[in-house]
C-alpha cells in the first residue's frame, strides 16, 4: 500500500513505517517526500548508519531536482549527526557543503540551524557570552521563518549558555520557553527529543532539582507514549533513575538502569546506566556489584568518579579514596563540574583527617583542605543558586565545622542542611545529615535529641536496605544478613519475597529460569530454610526487605 509508511509514521510506529518504506523502496524508489520520512524513521529507531545513508542520498536527490535549501538541510543534519558520533572530519565537509549552499540563497533558516555546531563548541570552550549571542541568533531565525524547532533549540543553547555563566534565573527561563514550545503541536519528533533532553540534562547539571523532576516526567510520558522509539529512551532512563535515586526510590530507580538496553542505547548510555547502577549498589553495601559496573563505565569512556572513591572510603582503601578524589577535581574546570566532586572531596578528605593538623606536601593538612573544598562549593552554590546546590554546601561546611571541634557552631548548620533535604523531598541525605547532627547533640549535652536524630535516621537506612549506613549505626541485623547472600541472591530473595515465579525472576532480571533456580537453592541452603516462605519471613524478620 503506497500511503502505508506515511500512515505508520504520522502513528509515531517507527519501527513500522521504517519496515514499512523499506520494502516501498525496494520496490520502487522513493520521492523526495518519503525519503525525508524514511531517514527520519531509521534516526528514530536508532538505526544511526541506515539514516546518514538515507540522509546522503536525499542530498542528492534534492540537487538533482533543484531543491538547492532542502538538499542543505540534508547536508546540515549529516553534519550534525556526524559531529555527535565523533566523526568531525566528513562532519565538517558537511556543514561546509550546507554553509556554502545557504550562502547563495542569503537570509534562510539553514543558515540559523549551521550556527548550532559553532554554538556547541563556544559552551565547551567555556565562551558563554558569544554562545548566548549566537544562540538568541538561532532562536530568532527559527522565529522569522516559522522554524519550531530551531526556535527551541536556540532557546535552549541561549538558556544553558546564560546558566553556564551563573545567571541561573534568566536561563532557567529560556530553558522553560524551549519546553513549552517543544511540548506544543510543530515540531518534529527528532527536534522535540533533542531539545526534551538537552533541557532535563542542563536543569541536572546546574542541580535544579525542580525543574529537572518536572521535565523529566514530560520526557518520560513522551518516551512511554512511543513503544517504538529507540533514540533518546536510554538518556530518559538514566536522567529518571537519578531523579529516583534522589528521591528514595532505590529500587525503582535501579530498574530504569536495566531498562536503558530495551531501546538502542549508545555507548555514553550504557556507561553513564553502568555508573548510575554502581551508585545504588554501592549505597546498599553490594560493593563487588558496584564495583564491576563502575569498570565497566570506564571501560565505556565515563570517568566512574566520585562514585569509586567513595566505594574505596567505604572498603577503608584511604589512598585510593583521596587520590582518585583529588585527581577527578583537579582535572575539572568548570564550577558546575566542580561541584559535582567537591562534596565527596569533603567527606573523604575528612575521613583521611579525623582531627589530625599535620600538613601535606602542600603545607595543609586534610582538615584544611577540605575547610577550603567547603568553601568553594558554597561560591558555587551562591552564584548558581539552586536549592540542591546550597543543601550541598551547607552539608559540607556543617561537616568541616563539627570536625574542627565546635559543636555549638556546626549545630545551627546541621539544623540547615537537614531542613535543606528535607525540603528537597531526599531522605538519604538527610538521614546522613542528621548521623551528624547527633553527634553535635551529644556534644552539647542533648542526649535525647541525639536519641531522636539517631532513631529518624535508622528508618530510613531500613527503608532503604543502606547496609553500611546500618552498620555504622551499631544495626548489624540487616548488615550481618546481607553478607550470608550475594548480592544478586540478595536481589533473587527481594524478588520472590513479591511472590513472582522464578520465569517472571528470570524475566526482570535478565536471567534464565535456570539461574534463578540455582540462585533460590543456595539461598536455601545459605539461609537454613526449607522453602521460599520461610526465606520470604526471614527477609523480613533481618530487615533485608521493607515492610
């Protein structure tokens, strides 16, 4: 049937319309028309060779009917695509090829869709001001010729740029005009994903936790809405499972990491999904799990800091701990980038110092080195602004003040930062924050409000199955359990406890029905216990699943 892809595409069914063109294409080429679609159809579906093909092939085709601005759009999204891939040589010539059409046909809309590369490379070079010029440009020609997406997109780099340079509420705004433009009927599924994520991605990078809760949900209901697309659902899982992690939600959160391979997932999916894993499996005490899937992320290209110092800390390597530490945030440049290591610099370095004055070879000690890592991060925090940003400030110059011996001082800090994450709806690091608090409780005599912070605290760590955190508590219940079970037995028990079959174990898993079989035996057999009820009621009765 001739309207058949047409009909399966404008039904957001890629992977149909795609099959669909392909066999119309074998039978008889395809017009212009389709051809555009057809491409458009292999991108969404993440067939990346497939549509560069397709994409060189409607260049051709648009120069030999004429179409000189249609045939330098093609030429532009080669580039684009190219440069995203790495591939910046034949990126170039592209975008060369798509430039110098445009310039022949003076004012046009291509000619705001080239400065997106140039804008790209202005951010990472840091030159936020010629960035934020050049992208109101790009936003504006997409204005003029009724360009929807280029209007967003623009928007969207004009946002960042503006963000980048610390003017967070204004940015905010520009990022908030590209999502409402993007969330509203004209712009193509490609223009409306890549602006969904580059906005999510931006709110997280700046730590604003509202709007990234916000427009990941968006991002997440669009991605759900199409069961077929297979671009852009492994960076909606990743940004998902960050927010969940957040918010308390470990295991729903380590669901979304296994679900980034039900699409088409790119390798910096995979390895920020690896890495993103490591950090819950860290957080439970699951350290040889966390530790695999942190290689397994620098095997892929992503530096698995700060999450494998912080997994050395816990393994009580100090060495490694500070030196990958100190190595992770003497390389970043970027205060946001900063900031993202400079609180588990604090907490290790504390850690490596526990009260002790004798400089390193710099001539400081670890205790001041981490005084000046607090210090840093509350700049930061004032200049951005955002209230994930100051909860982080707050906690480590509350932890530097308490360690430098003056409770009276660190106490209305601790109150604070705990008030900041409880604002913040994140319960782990409030937990840990009020660890904290109580011992400035008991150091100014409040026993009983050291008690209380202590208790609240424990809840949550139960809640959370946080293992070490229990541990350090002096709570050896579910700590003691955890080390009889690996942690994908662990993971097995949780899972039957549910009352699922060991296929639909199997299935959630991404195991064979026989490994969950051999999973339940030793459980069994580890355990002490004749059948599934019994290790169900001993799960429960160690704290090992939540009531």
């Amino acid at each position: 049937m001739p309207d058949s892809g047409r009909i399966a595409f404008a039904e957001k069914r890629w992977e149909d319309a795609f099959a669909l063109f392909s066999e119309e294409d074998r039978a008889q080429p395809l017009g212009l028309d389709d051809l555009e679609l057809y491409a458009k159809s292999a991108a969404l579906t993440a067939r990346e060779e497939v549509g560069l093909a397709l994409l060189e092939r409607g260049y051709t085709a648009c120069l030999a009917a004429g179409d000189e601005l249609r045939a330098a759009t093609a030429a532009f999204w080669l580039g684009f695509r190219l440069s995203s891939l790495g591939e910046m040589g034949r990126a170039q010539a592209w975008l060369a090829r798509s430039a110098a059409i445009a310039e022949r046909h003076g004012d046009c809309a291509v000619r705001g869709y080239l400065l997106v590369p140039g804008i790209h490379r202005l951010l990472l070079a840091r030159e936020n001001e010629a960035a934020y010029r050049d992208a109101l440009e790009a936003a504006a020609v997409g204005d003029r010729f009724a360009e929807p997406d280029l209007a967003a997109l623009g928007r969207q780099l004009a946002g960042r740029a503006l963000i980048e340079r610390g003017d967070v509420a204004e940015g905010m705004g520009l990022l908030d005009e590209a999502m409402l433009i993007a969330t509203a009927d004209g712009l193509t599924d490609l223009g409306r994903g890549l602006v969904y994520c580059a906005v999510v991605g931006c709110c997280q990078r700046v730590f604003a936790l509202d709007r990234a809760r916000e427009w990941s949900t968006v991002l997440d209901d669009w991605c759900s809405s199409q069961t077929q697309l297979g671009l852009f659902n492994g960076t909606c899982r990743v940004h998902r499972a960050e927010i969940l992690q957040l918010g308390g939600a470990w295991s729903d959160a380590l669901a979304e990491t296994r679900r980034v391979t039900d699409g088409k997932p790119d390798q910096r999916e995979l390895a920020l999904a690896d890495y993103e894993a490591a950090e819950l499996h860290r957080l439970r005490g699951e350290a040889d799990e966390a530790e695999r899937l942190y290689e397994a992320a620098s095997r892929r290209g992503l530096d698995p800091q700060p999450g494998l110092s912080l997994l050395r800390l816990a393994q009580g390597d100090l060495a490694s701990a500070v030196g990958g530490i100190r190595r992770a945030t003497a390389t970043t440049v970027s205060p946001l980038g900063r900031a993202r290591y400079l609180p588990a610099l604090v907490e290790i370095l504390l850690a490596a110092d526990p009260g002790r004055s004798e400089p390193d070879r710099a001539g400081r000690s670890e205790l001041a080195e981490a005084q000046d890592a607090a210090a840093e991060l509350g700049e930061i925090a004032t200049t951005f602004g955002t209230p994930l940003l100051r909860a982080l400030a707050l906690n480590a110059s509350a932890l530097v003040r308490l360690r430098q011996g003056d409770a009276a001082a660190a106490a209305p800090l601790l109150a604070e930062a705990l008030d900041a994450w409880l604002a913040l709806a994140a319960p782990y690091p409030a937990a840990r924050i009020r660890i904290a608090f109580a011992d400035a409780c008991d150091r100014l005599g409040d026993t009983e409000g050291a008690r209380m912070q202590r208790d609240a605290a424990r809840r949550v760590f139960r809640e959370l199955d946080a293992a070490p955190d229990l541990a350090a508590l002096g709570d050896e219940r579910m700590h003691a359990a955890g080390g009889i079970l690996s942690a994908r037995e662990l993971e097995v028990l949780r899972a039957a406890a549910t009352g699922r079959t060991n296929k639909e174990i199997g299935a959630n898993l991404g195991l064979s029905s026989r490994t969950v079989d051999r999973h339940v035996s030793n459980i069994l057999t580890k355990l002490g216990v004749p059948s599934r009820a019994a290790a169900t009621s001993y799960a429960y009765e160690h704290g090992l699943i939540r009531r």
